[in-house]
C-alpha cells in the first residue's frame, strides 16, 4: 500500500497528472462560475433587507471560502511533507499560498466595499474581516519566510511547520476576534452575509463556490508542476517533459 | 438589451460592480501568474539542461 | 577511524550525519546494531562531539562552561572535571571566562568536554586545528589511550595523524 | 549515572539565568524600550487623563508585546552561533526540555521584569490604582504566552541573518489573541466591570501554548539546524 501511495507521490506522475487534469478543471470551473454569475446577477431575487446589494455574496463568500481552504491545504500538504518526508507535499504547499493569499486580497476588498452601504463606512472592524485580515497576515509570513533561507529544502520545512502552527491558532483567532468585537460593538452592526436562503438564491451562491474550488483547482496544477519542475531540475524525466 | 435596472443594481451599482470586477480581475491574475510562473520555471529548466548538455560534449 | 581529503568533499556533512543531527539522503546509520533514528536518545548517550566550534559561552568561565554542558550528560564533581582541564592543557584557564582565551585554548577546553563525559563514541571535526606541537601530542596521545579502553574515535582532519597503526584511514575525494 | 529530565531543565535554566545577569546591560534595554514607547504615546496624542485611561490598555499590551519580541530574537541565536546548541541536540536530553528552560529563563528576565515595572507606566498612563493587580496580572500571563509562541519563531529564523523583522512578521499575527484577552481584561478593570472571563481565557491559551509550542520550537530548531 506504502509502495502505490509512494508511487502516487512521485514527482512525473504528479506533473503529468496535473497537466491532464488542469483543462477539465479550468473547463468546468469556467461553467460553474458562468451559472452562477449569470443566476445570481441576475435571476434570483433581491434581499428583503439589503436589497440588491447582497450580490455581493456571490463573489465574496466563495473568495473568502477559498482563502481558507487553500491555507488548509498548504498546512494539510506541508504535514504531510514534514512528517513521511514526501516532498511533493512542499511543492503542493508552496503552490497554494499565493493563490490564498490574493484569494484573500479578494475577500478583504469585496468584504469592504460590501460594508459601505451596510455600515455606512468600509471597515468597521466586523468580526469576520479582521480574521480575514490576520490570515492574510498568516500567509504573508509563510510566504516570506519559505525564500528567506538559502537552502531551499530547509525554507520548504520551516514553512510548513509555521502554516501548521498558524492552522492550529486560526479557530483562536477567530473566536477572539467576536469575542472582542461584541466587547466593544454591541449587536448594533449588520453581520455580512444572509442568514436563511430560499434557492433560487442559494443555487447559484453554491455553483459559485463550486467554480472556484475548481479554478484553484486548475491554478494550483498549473503552479504545482512549475514548482516540481524548480525543484527536480537535474532529474531525467525532467529531459523528456520538457521536449514534450 | 437588458434593463437598466439590472445594471443599476437598485442603486448599489457602484459596490456591486467593483466587486465583481475586483474579484474577476483576481481571477485573471491568478491564472496569468500561474501560467508564468510554469513557463519560467520550464525556461530555468532547459537552460540547466542545455548547460549540462554542452559540459558532457 | 582517520576521515581526510580535500576541501568540500563532504567530511563534515558525513560526520554530521553520523551524529544525527542530518539525516541522510539514503541509508541508515545504525550503533549498537540499531538505527540512531530509532533509538537517539541511547545513541546520544554513547557520543561525544566536537565541531569547528567550541560551544563555550564567553561570559562563563571555562570550568563553568564544563559543569553545564558535561551535567546534563552525568553527574560530574568538579575534582573530574578540573583533572580533564589538566589532562587536556587546559588547567590554568579553569577559572578564566571564555571569552578572553585563544582559540587553541578554547580548542583544549572543548576536548577537556569530550574526555568528561566518558562516551565510547568520538566524533571530532578538525581537533588540530589552532593546536601548538605539544598539543598534538597531547591530542594523539588521548586517541591512542581511547582506543586503548576499547572506544572509537571518528576523526576528520586533513592533517596527518600520527597515533600508531591502530588508526583506519577513509580518504574523501570529490 | 544519567541525568533526568527535571535535573536537565534546572541545569539549564539556572545556566540561562546566569549569562543573563552577568550582562546586566541586556536586561535593562528590553525595559528601558517598554519605558519609551508607553511614554511616546501621551506626547503624541494629549496629556487629558481620561483620553490617557482610556487608550492605557492597548498602549501598555502594544509596548509589552514589542518589548519581549525584540529580545525574542536572541532566544536561540547566540547558541546556535558558537555551537552550543548542537550540543544540546546531541546531550541525550529531549529538546523540548531544554526549549522549555531556556524560554521560562528568558520570560523570568524579560516578561515578569515588565511585569514589576508596569505599575509605573500604569501610573503615568492613569490607570486607577484598583485595576493594577489585574493589569499586572494579565501582562504576566501575556508575555508568558507570548515567550512560547516567540519560541516558535525564533526557532524557525535561528539561522538566518536577518531574522529580527522576520520573526515579528511571524509571531505578532499569532499573537493577536494574547492581545485582544489581556487588553480587554485590563480595560474591563479600568472600567470597574469584572475581568475574570478574559484572564481565565488568557490563562487557558498560556497553558495550551505552553504546552504545544516548545514541541514546535523544538521541531523549528530541528529543521534549521539540518
């Protein structure tokens, strides 16, 4: 079971896995993204509250669902690397960090503009931005401290054992953050996001996601065999790929 | 075409279409570093080769 | 066991690696019949080693240094740790703090580490260097007494050594 | 004939303990940078004692944080330079052990020195004398906690020459919540509500941080010096 699982992990199975598989997940996050641009712009019906600025939904909640998962998935890769010393796991990590991080730029700035008509002001210190904004914190220490040793192999290691230590304090973080925020707010303030949704708002928010899971996706392919190519340049297979 | 309702967005246009472009933008970019990104690393990798190649000879 | 050869062929790497403290690409260091990746705490008990540095803090005296790093090994009274100076050299420079001895001093206080804590491992890189003649001789005539009591002593050097024909010779080459 | 782990860690505290007071000078430049800071604030914003009591918390925490993140630094640095910490590695003794000595030793000089010389600043910020005892108590728990995650990051930029910014980068994020609970409880005090929840959670992080993160330094420490 170890020698398949190994076998799996090998560098020019993964490359060449990842190159088959980016046109299906780019092709199908292209559809999913599509519909739900489409039904959520435009069929499903205005909030009762917000009107039609709840929209903002569609492109907000899937940035700020992907900035989490992609930290997860750097933490989740970088231990496995760490702990059965399988490097592919690095360069799975080392992959996702930018497209967390932007992913979280996205949340951040959509979240803000959707405070303008809610708030009346673009940041309002809401629970769930300021964590949005120390994980973008989390990722920019990661992503500095990887290219910050000379050795690359031991810069791989020392980030994925920060983005471990930084997937344990997220749920702390984040529930000292609404623990403050309701010690200096009140429950004044409108909470982002729409609590109970009838389908026709729903579907598409949920197609939305989907196409995004599948875009990075897609990126991460296109990243993950960039950095394997950085990281096996003298092997021999790297001659015939790069022919190929 | 469509209504101008639609692209007023009940009055909120100007939050709801930044956001749509912003995130949009985001996107593109990812898939244009990505794609850098792999095309350099491919560069640095056949220029290593092409040097191990002319040592051997 | 003598390690030589030339400049950034590896001898401290291998020697790092037989410490456990790099692990290697591939193969196991096995003592005593066991990987030292299993068992290191019991591999860690059995050695001794002296890198390039002599691990001495400069604000601490010499004997002060000793006590510390030789006390979390074994319990050792000061009377042992004052002879291991003696043997090694280094006896005038016990209460001296490390900061104002030479570096061949700190060198014989760093060997002075090594005989106190009674490892049947040794693993010494470059222990010639900054050493005078007389300390040389004091340095191989230690050798030759280790093997002696039946311990082993992996040295690297790029010096010649002279301890006699018990020594075994691995000559690196890039 | 071999040494316990409990003999290991007083060894190694009392040596840390050691050097520490036979450089008297790097004792007192943590405190005198905590002293200057709290006072750049009142110069910078107004000397009206109320506005002065009600931004105390978060200037207190903010300078405190600062304070023990810059010797943090030092934490590993001058061990890993000439050697000693390899022998550490290689005593025979676990590591966590000895991360957790070595940290313990640097709080006792740095994070409970702030401790003791908080009231003054507390003073000169306006803080009543009722919420001192909190104040006092939450800044401890605060830089303790702070110690063991600054033991992680210190780990992790050992061997780097320009770790100092790095390490803040790494740390100040992770220690948020030490922030948030202790200037909250010491805002509460001020306020004359009661401060118990938010020194119980600080409390609860303290113990857990205590007891993740020298696994974590130690693992740093393992893979910087590979």
């Amino acid at each position: 079971m170890w020698t398949w699982f190994y076998r799996l992990a090998s560098p020019p199975y993964v490359y060449w896995v990842a190159a088959a598989a980016t046109p299906w997940f780019l092709s199908l996050s292209v559809v999913a993204i599509g519909y739900g641009l489409i039904a959520g712009l435009v069929f499903a019906p205005p909030d009762y509250q917000q009107g039609d600025a709840f929209r903002i939904i569609y492109v907000h909640a899937p940035s700020a669902w992907l900035s989490m998962f992609a930290y997860t998935t750097m933490a989740l890769a970088g231990g496995i690397a760490l702990i059965w010393r399988i490097k592919i796991g690095h360069a799975v990590a080392a992959a996702s960090a930018p497209i967390g991080a932007s992913f979280t730029v996205a949340a951040l700035v959509t979240g803000s503009l959707w405070g303008r008509p809610m708030w009346g002001t673009y940041w309002a210190w809401d629970p769930r931005l300021t964590s949005e904004l120390i994980l973008l914190f989390l990722y920019v220490g990661v992503m500095a401290l990887r290219p910050a040793f000379e050795e690359p192999g031991r810069g791989d290691r020392a980030a994925a054992l920060l983005s471990i230590v930084g997937v344990v304090n997220i749920p702390i973080i984040h529930y000292s953050v609404v623990w403050w925020n309701s010690l200096h707010q009140g429950a004044t303030v409108a909470r982002l996001g729409v609590p109970k949704m009838p389908g026709s708002m729903l579907w598409p928010l949920l197609s939305m996601l989907l196409g995004f899971m599948l875009f990075y996706g897609a990126v991460l392919c296109i990243r993950l065999r960039g950095e394997v190519l950085n990281r096996e340049r003298q092997s021999a297979w790297v001659r015939e790929a790069i022919k190929a | 075409m469509m209504s101008s309702g639609f692209w007023s967005m009940g009055g909120y246009a100007r939050f709801v279409w930044p956001c749509v472009g912003f995130t949009g933008a985001v996107l593109a970019w990812n898939l244009w570093a990505a794609r850098r990104h792999f095309a350099a690393a491919r560069t640095r990798s056949a220029r290593a080769l092409a040097m191990a190649a002319s040592d051997g000879a | 066991m003598h390690v030589s050869g030339p400049n950034g062929t590896g001898k401290t790497t291998l020697l790092r690696v037989v410490t456990g403290l790099l692990r290697p690409e591939q193969g196991v260091v096995t003592w005593r019949g066991k990987s030292i990746a299993s068992t290191p705490t019991d591999y860690q008990n059995d050695l001794a080693y002296a890198s390039h540095e002599p691990a001495l803090k400069g604000d601490l005296t010499a004997l002060e240094n000793l006590r510390f790093m030789v006390g979390l090994r074994r319990r050792a009274t000061s009377q042992e740790l004052r002879a291991a100076l003696d043997r090694t050299g280094a006896a005038g420079c016990a209460d001296l703090p490390a900061r104002v001895l030479s570096a061949g001093q700190r060198r014989r206080v760093a060997m002075a580490r090594v005989l106190a804590v009674g490892a049947a491992l040794w693993l010494l890189d470059e222990p010639y260097t900054n050493l005078d003649t007389v300390g040389c001789a004091m340095l191989s005539a230690l050798l030759v007494e280790h093997a002696q009591k039946g311990g082993l002593a992996l040295v690297v050097a790029h010096h010649e050594l002279s301890v006699g024909a018990k020594m075994r010779h691995l000559a690196m080459q890039g | 004939m071999s040494v316990g782990a409990w003999s290991a860690f007083v060894l190694v505290l009392r040596r840390e303990l050691c050097l520490s007071f036979r450089r008297p000078d790097q004792l007192i430049q943590p405190l005198m940078f905590f002293l200057i800071v709290t006072t750049l604030f009142p110069l910078g914003l107004s000397v009206q004692l109320s506005l002065l009591r009600e931004m105390a918390p978060g200037v207190l925490w903010v300078a405190a944080l600062l304070a023990s993140l810059l010797s943090l630094d030092a934490l590993f640095k001058s061990d890993a330079e000439d050697g000693t910490l390899e022998q550490l590695v290689l005593s025979g003794q676990g590591l966590y052990v000895i991360v957790l000595a070595k940290t313990l030793a640097h709080w006792l000089v740095s994070g409970a020195a702030l401790v003791l010389v908080s009231p003054v600043v507390g003073t000169a910020l306006a803080v009543p004398l009722s919420a001192f005892p909190t104040m006092m108590s939450s800044l401890g728990l605060g830089t303790l906690a702070l110690s063991w995650l600054g033991a992680i990051g210190a780990g992790l930029t050992v061997g780097l020459k320009r770790g100092n910014v790095l390490i803040s980068l790494i740390v100040l994020p992770l220690a948020m919540p030490l922030l948030i609970f202790g200037a909250g409880a010491t805002d509460r005090a001020i306020s004359g509500t009661s401060p118990v929840g938010a020194l119980y959670l600080l409390a609860a992080l303290c113990v857990l941080t205590c007891t993740l993160a020298p696994f974590a330094a130690a693992a740093a420490l393992r893979i910087t010096l590979e």
